[in-house]
C-alpha cells in the first residue's frame, strides 16, 4: 500500500504535467498566432519602456522576488511547524 508521501508525490507530479502540457500548449498556441499576425502586419509595435528595461530582465526581476519570498516563507512555516511540534520539559 503506498505511503501518504508516495501519494503526495504522485498528485504532486499529476499536477506539474498537466501545468507544463498546458503551457506548451498555450506556447505553440501563441506561435501560431503570431508567425500569422506577423505576416499580415508588417512590424511590430514598440514596446513601452524598451529602453529602461528588457522584458527578460523584468521576468527575472519579478521571479527572482517570488522566489525570495518563496524561501522565505518556507524558513518561517519550517520554523512555526518545529516549534509547534517540539516536546517540551514539564
């Protein structure tokens, strides 16, 4: 019989596919609609901003505060959870 981790694991896991084939899908999606809206527009609209930041640097920016945040947050629960569960002298 599996373990509650191994069917933790195994949604875990259910999950993350169905997220990544949604993405690629939404991906080839996009390439699609743009490779046809390229070739009936001739250029692109600027981007405003274009200058200041690049839309990679951006993307970086913001996840690399998500994933502060993240861990962050994993250090307060991991701290709250060892102090809820330690034994205590009487």
């Amino acid at each position: 019989m599996p373990t509650a981790t191994e069917i933790t694991e195994t949604v875990q896991n259910g999950i993350l596919k169905v997220v990544e084939k949604s993405q690629r899908l939404t991906l080839d999606a996009l390439k699609t609609a743009t490779g046809t809206f390229d070739s009936l527009v001739p250029g692109r609209p600027s981007m405003p901003f274009a200058g200041v930041v690049s839309p990679q640097e951006l993307v970086d920016s913001s996840f690399g505060l998500v994933e502060k945040l993240l861990e962050a947050q994993k250090s307060f629960v991991t701290e709250l959870v060892a102090l809820t569960t330690t034994k205590t002298a009487a």
